[in-house]
C-alpha cells in the first residue's frame, strides 16, 4: 500500500535543535493586519526585482543580510489561554542548517505554510533569521487533501510524569476512530474524529484506524523514554527519543503520514505552555503533539493544522475548502 500517495513536499522536520524548545513561549501571535500584508507585498516585489536569481542557496546581500532558500517548517501552538503561538523554521537547500524565523520588522504572509520552498533575506542571528523579505511560490490552486490519510498515535510517558496516569489506550482509540485499542467498535454515537472529518468531508477524507492492517487502530505505547521533565519544554527530543523507541519495537513509521504524540498532560508539563502543538501541512509526513487528550477534539485540531487548516476567524485567503469547518480553538478549551 502506498501511503505517502499524497505527499506533496520535502520530509518535515527531522532535526532536534535544543534552542528552539524554549522560544516558543517568547512568541507573540502572528500578526496578519492586511494593511501590513498590503504594505509587505509592495515592499516584496521591489525587492524581489532587485534581488539576483535566486541560484545561490546562501548568498550575501547588502549589510549583513543574507539570501536563504529552503523548506519551510511551520508550527502552531494553541495554548490553554486560547492564544495561538506560530513559530517559523527554514530548512536551508542543501544543508542541515535550520533557521528559526522572526517577524520583528515584517509580518508572516497569511499564506506561508510547512513544505513552501521560499527565498528569505534576512539577518542571521546564530540560528535565527530577521526576516526582511520573503518570497513565496506562486499560488498553485491546491485542493484540499482529502482521501484516506494515515495516522500513528504514540503515548509517550517521561520518567517523572507520564502520559499513561491520565489515559489508556482504550480511550485514545476511541477518541480518534469510535474504536477499542482491540478494534471493537465503541457505542453508536461515539464521537471521534475519524467521524468528524468524514462528516465535515462529506465522505472524502478518511483517517485510518488500522494501517498495519493488524486488525487493531494504529494507538501504541505507553513508551517510557530517558527523560525526566524539569521544567523545560524539551518536546523535540521527547519525540526523537519516543519515535526510536516506536521503531526498536518494530513500527514502521513509514507507513505513516500523521504521527501524533498523547505526552503528559499539559499541566503535568506546564514548561510546554500548550494543549496541542502541530506542524502546519504535511509534507512526507508531519507532527501533532497532544497534551490534552481527554477529548476528540485536540486531535481533529491539531491534525486539522497538518491538514492546513487555519483557525476559525483567520483571515482570508483562506486556502482550504475544509479551512471552513474548523473547530475554534476555544471549543477545545472547554472540554
Ligand atoms: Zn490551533
């Protein structure tokens, strides 16, 4: 079975970079006034006429600026405040250097999205990037992602606190897929997000429970891994460390488009500062990190992000034809 049928972009984020843990939590929202986009815009298309050709991956430019072309990585935060914390990664071309992005002086274009190939100038800063300009591809009119989508859920307990005092695996397979951890099926009426995103798709998309075709949905661990949380939000090595820990007990992770992450609970971590982190779109595969699993509703979330979706109220463009059935972000806060 192929399941990377509908990947369109270069791999997510494989690196874990220990600076980037912490900066989360110094991010202001991502601001979208459209005067500013307006204001972006003009300023972008003088400067992408007196740019060179973008052939050169790391170029130098006027001052200390410097031209980076790569792959973008976005993450969103929804933190228990209902804020919305956007975080931007540029995988530079041909390198393993990985920029973190700030929007101090432009705002982030309302369309920037995880797997763009964009061309940014910039002031380097260690392994951030003052983003000056940024050029984006042109709109290739996309359609939504819909047909059968593959997921893996891993539950990952930490020494100290643990995702497996608060939920069973039960209970996660019955969150995502109306499912037991055995397969059996839960009552009629069981809400779950397979049922939310069929519903919401009229039918055309569909998250897999079983994809290893083993007869039970794809909910693993608890895996226990060599960290304890001392306050630090360290979810990148959390999740390297749970995903060897996954492919030593014989996952293949491969087969997998979604892998989503049940950690502690977010108060159990308070250094995290959110209920549910996950990349913005999906490239070969992305990232959904749960840390409030008591509902369905943090998972068709968070996996709506990976889908592209933006939140309700975002301003237009909005990309998606499913962007529209986004469930607010408050709605998970009330669980
Ligand atoms: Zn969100």
């Amino acid at each position: 079975m192929s399941t990377l049928a509908h990947c369109e972009y270069a791999p997510c984020r494989t690196s874990s970079k220990q600076e980037n843990f912490s900066l989360l939590s110094k991010f202001s929202p991502a601001s979208s006034h459209p005067l500013k986009y307006l204001l972006f815009l003009a300023t972008l298309l003088v400067l992408a006429s007196l740019l060179a050709a973008p052939g050169t991956a790391y170029s130098k430019s006027h001052d200390e600026s410097v031209v980076v072309t790569g792959t973008m990585e976005v993450i969103v935060a929804d933190t228990p405040q209902g804020q919305v914390i956007m975080t931007y990664f540029l995988h530079e071309d041909n390198s393993t250097q990985i920029y973190e992005l700030l929007f101090t002086t432009i705002s982030p274009p309302e369309n920037l999205t995880g797997g763009q190939q964009v061309t940014v100038t910039g002031i380097p800063e260690g392994n951030q990037l003052q983003v000056e300009t940024i050029e984006l591809p042109k709109p290739n009119g996309k359609l939504p992602v819909v047909g059968d989508r593959y997921a893996v859920v891993i539950m990952v307990d930490l020494q100290n606190v643990k995702a497996s005092t608060r939920y069973t695996r039960d209970q996660i397979a019955t969150a995502m897929y109306a499912l037991d951890s055995n397969g059996v099926p839960a009552p009629a009426g069981t809400r779950s997000v397979r049922e939310l995103y069929q519903q919401a798709s009229l039918g055309q998309l569909n998250f897999t429970p079983d994809t290893d075709n083993n007869g039970k949905p794809d909910v693993f661990g608890p895996f226990t891994i060599n960290y304890s949380y001392t306050g630090t939000c360290d979810y990148q090595n959390w999740t390297a460390a749970a995903e060897a820990a996954a492919q030593q007990a014989g996952i293949d992770l491969n087969l997998y488009q979604h892998r989503v992450f049940v950690l502690p609970r977010y108060s159990d971590i308070p250094g995290c500062g959110w209920q549910g982190l996950a990349n913005v779109g999906c490239t070969s595969f992305c990232r959904t990190w749960i840390a409030q699993a008591e509902t369905p509703m943090t998972y068709a979330h968070e996996l709506g992000h990976n889908l592209e979706m933006g939140h309700a109220g975002t301003p237009a463009p909005i990309r998606r034809t499913m962007a529209r059935l986004i469930i607010p972000t408050a709605t998970i806060l009330t669980p």
